[in-house]
C-alpha cells in the first residue's frame, strides 16, 4: 500500500506530461465535398457545361409610314363638298353633265396635267349662252369658276398648274351676239396648293360699267 501510494504521484505527473505534450500537436482540418446524397436527405444537383441562356428581350418594330399627297383647297369660289373623281375624261364628263352642264370641248381636258378644265354650256340653251368653268385637280373636281354662269367662255392657254380664260364683256345695252366691251382673260393658277384667280372675274352683271353677261 504504501508502495503504492509513492506511485501515485508519480502516475498523475506523467499524466499532466502526456497531457502537456498533447497540447503541442498541430490539428489541420482539410475542407472536403461532401459526396452528392450523403447523408443528407437532399438530392444533389448536377451540373451542365452549356452556357447560361440570356433572357429574351421582345420590342415592337416601329413603323413610319410617310405619305406625300399632292392636293389643294378648294377655291372660296368653288363649290364645297365635292367627292373625289378618278383622272379619266369619262369621269370628268360625267360630272359635269351631272351639274346640268354640257362639255363643249371634250378635247380640252388634259389628263396629263395637274391643273385640268372642262368649259361646259347649260345643258338645254337653245342659244348656247350660259357657261362655266370646270375644274379639276389630278382627277379631282375642285369646282367652278365662278358661282353664276357667263355668257360666253373662251380657254386662251393651259399648262401644268394654270389655265387662262377669257371672258367677253358686256355693256348694259350689248345684246348677247355682241359685247362692245372686249374681253378680260383671267388667270387659274395653282400658287403653295391652293387654286386661285391672279385677276379680277368680271362681275355677273352690272347696271353701270361691263360685266360678262
């Protein structure tokens, strides 16, 4: 027993050094992977080589639609309201008839203009007497000349955008078969789209000075 209790001691300072000695051992910790599904109860996941997609990006195309068209007002001695009428001389006939004029000159009408005219006679005159100016831009008809109708119309030249007219001129006591007064030739001219007359149009009758009936 006493023996013994001299090894106590002794046992309890190797213990202190085993422990003394285990202190200077160096743990190192080596970070790993876990294997897919180990343990877990999580299914892994499996990587691809593609490339990831880029998200889509939608825009709407926007489309300009440009539309030139050549037209004009319509004259303040016009006729308002006035339909659109195809180019044809047919067309342009028929609505001056539909007007209760006759063309006088078919041939007159310039389908190739920008600017046309169709001189048309009321359509019944026994004497020919009583006449107006059509008109008709690219086809379509713009009006008359002047809202109460002429004796007598003469076309003295037309191009592209202008047509000149020539009016007799009455005095108060010329018979129809002669005005002793001249002519005045007005000209139709298309100026920035609008049809307008560059000279006064006689008066439809006057008790003093000359008119053109």
């Amino acid at each position: 027993m006493r023996a013994m209790r001299r090894l106590l001691p002794f046992s309890a300072v190797a213990l202190v050094m085993v422990t003394g000695c285990g202190s200077q051992t160096k743990t190192v910790t080596v970070a790993s992977t876990p294997a897919q599904g180990a343990g877990s109860g999580t299914q892994g996941t499996t990587a691809t080589g593609s490339a990831p997609t880029a998200p889509k990006t939608t825009s709407s195309p926007t489309t300009t639609s440009t539309t030139t068209t050549r037209s004009a007002p319509e004259p303040s001695f016009t006729e308002a309201g006035q339909e659109a009428k195809s180019g044809t001389l047919a067309a342009a006939v028929a609505t001056v008839r539909a007007r209760g004029y006759t063309p006088n000159d078919p041939g007159e009408y310039h389908s190739g203009q920008t600017l046309r005219v169709l001189l048309g006679t009321r359509t019944g005159s026994a004497d020919g007497y009583g006449q107006q100016a059509f008109f008709f831009l690219d086809g379509r008809y713009l009006g008359t000349d002047a809202k109460e109708p002429s004796a007598k119309l003469k076309i003295v030249s037309q191009n592209d955008t202008e047509v000149a007219i020539a009016y007799p001129l009455y005095r108060k006591s010329d018979p129809l078969c002669c005005p002793g007064g001249g002519q005045r030739i007005v000209h139709f001219a298309l100026n920035n789209g609008k049809l307008t007359p560059l000279d006064a149009i006689p008066p439809a009758s006057s008790s003093s000075g000359l008119s053109r009936n």
